[in-house]
C-alpha cells in the first residue's frame, strides 16, 4: 500500500507534509519516513517496501519546525546542505529539540575535516576519519551473526551511545543521542555496504525504526 505524501502551504503559512491515510494491515506500526538526499535514488538504503520515503531535496525542507509534524523519521543521506536557508537550518535543528528523530547514514571516506560543520552538529558523535573493517554482528532482528565490510572510526559524544556494537563491542554500528525531546543517530557506514540487506523490507530496519 502506497501513501502519497506531498507538500501543501497550510493557512498559517507553515509549510508542511500531508500523508494521505495508510492502510498497514498486519504491518502496523507503519512509520512515515522522508529521506533528504541529493542522490537521485535511494533504493541502496534498503528501505524500498517498509517505509515510505519520499526523497527531498534540500529546497523542499520546511523553514519552520512544524512543517516536520507529519513524519516518524527523517533519513540523512548525502544531503546536500550548502544550499540550505538559515530558516531550513533552525527548523530542523527546532523540530529534533520538540520531539523529531532523525537518522544520519555515514560514508567511511568521511574526514574530520571534510565534513560540513552543519552535519558535524547533527551526528551524535565526532569524525576521527578512517575505518574499522570486516566487522562481525548481530543486528537487532537478525539471528545470525552478519559482517559489515566497513564502518567509519568516530568517538561518541558524553551523553550518546550504541544502540548496536560489534560482535566485540569495540566499534558502535548505530549510535543514539537524546536532544531535547527528540534523538538524532548515526550509522557509520551505509547500507549499500551490505550484502545481505534485504533491499525490500527487512528485520534490519524493522526492529532499529
């Protein structure tokens, strides 16, 4: 079942998301999910026929908080953020603070010095740069161990920490950070890495969404 989301000026004048009602049946709960993105695809993140995800671009976010209102998450891939407003910049850091939840996905050739400072603030953890490789886990909802061929170093802020480890708990895979009322997290590596993400639907995202 398909919602259609698309974005409609409200007579207050906050631009906002209007999800047309989703029939889920036996998978309820059904999260309403958005990825911002400048790639023209997005079907490597896995997320193709468990969430819908419609994919904005930079000039399509709100410039006020509430215009979040609609969504259960927002994906963070590759977006391109030179082009963002000061009032796009706020109202997403505004809309994590009341209660949003956004998920960074990561790309191991980050540097500390190559990400844009606005992305730094989002993660809930810092850039060392370089990679911890060959990583043996069990992701939430998967019962045998999988490898994730490569996950970027970070070291994790004083109030974050990792929702999913390594099989030796070494190297966080997916880590969380409370803001405010809402959480932003980080994936140090991207799901087009991995071989066993079932493209589809899945345990994988299923049980960390």
């Amino acid at each position: 079942t398909e919602v259609n989301v698309s974005w409609v000026d409200k007579t207050a004048g906050v631009q906002k998301l209007k999800p047309t009602p989703f029939q889920g049946g036996s998978r309820e709960p059904y999260y309403l999910a958005a990825v911002w993105s400048a790639r023209p695809y997005v079907q490597d993140l896995g997320l193709a026929g468990f969430v819908n995800h419609p994919v904005l671009g930079t000039d399509e976010l709100p410039d006020h908080w509430k215009g979040y209102d609609a969504l259960d998450v927002l994906v963070v891939d590759a977006p391109e953020i030179s082009s963002m407003t000061p009032s796009q910049s706020k109202a997403l850091l505004q809309w994590i603070e009341c209660g949003g939840r956004v998920i960074v996905v990561g790309e191991p050739t980050w540097t500390p010095n190559s990400i844009d400072p606005y992305l730094a603030q989002l993660l809930p953890c810092g850039v060392v740069g370089g990679t911890e490789d060959n990583l043996a886990s069990v992701f939430m909802g998967l019962i045998a161990p999988k490898t994730v061929p490569s996950a970027l170093r970070v070291s994790l802020h004083p109030r974050a920490y990792a929702l999913q480890s390594s099989a030796d708990g070494k190297v966080p895979l997916w880590i969380r950070e409370a803001r405010g009322c809402g959480t932003v997290e980080f994936m140090p590596f991207h799901p087009r890495v991995l071989p066993w993400l079932n493209k589809k639907s899945g345990p994988f995202w299923g049980h960390n969404l």
